[in-house]
C-alpha cells in the first residue's frame, strides 16, 4: 500500500516524537529534514539539507535546493519517495517555502 502526501517546511505544531502511526512519524521525519541545515546535529553532520543555496538567485536556489532535499530525504527517510517539489515564494521576505510531495511506502 502507498499514500502521497504534502509536507511544508513552513508548517507548524508540536512535533510528536516517537509517534505509533507510520504515515504521521514518516511526515515529521521529512519536516525535521526539511528544517534541518547540514551541519547542525551533533554526531550527525550529515543530517539535513545543505543550505548554500539561500543566497542564490531564487531561480538557481530552487533548483539547487530540489537536489539538496531529494537527497537528504532519499537517505534519511527511505520509507518515503519523492514525487514532486514546489516553492511558495513570500514576496515581502523573500523567502522560499519548500513544499514536498512524497509517496510512503507501508508494508
């Protein structure tokens, strides 16, 4: 069986670790990851998105940060497949929301 969902790296709420429900701990990962800069998590430097692209140009940052998120959700939730990546773009910040489609996999 296999769902697809929505995760944003703008969404808010408490986080649920540990979580009994497959589909729900699987969302959180991929939200933690999104969240995450490379480089911040003691003993794991490796975990998360690297985020040399946030001073790029918003179109080479898009593309860059596709790659970087496919990447990191590819070998920190292996559950999940990526189906799609957009941006909402704030456009008095500036900022580049992150929004990813992902299929989890539940066996």
């Amino acid at each position: 069986m296999s769902n697809t969902y929505t995760v944003s790296a703008d969404e808010n709420g408490a986080l649920e670790l540990g979580a009994a429900e497959t589909v729900k701990s699987v969302l959180q990962a991929i939200r933690i990851i999104l969240t995450t800069p490379k480089g911040t998590v003691p003993l794991y430097r490796d975990f998360g998105v690297d985020m040399d692209f946030l001073d790029l140009p918003a179109p080479a940052a898009e593309q860059q940060a596709r790659m970087e998120i496919r990447e990191a959700i590819e070998k920190w939730e292996p559950r999940a497949t990526v189906k799609d990546i957009t941006f909402e773009r704030d456009g008095a910040s500036g900022k580049l929301v992150p929004k990813v489609e992902v299929e989890i996999n539940i066996e």
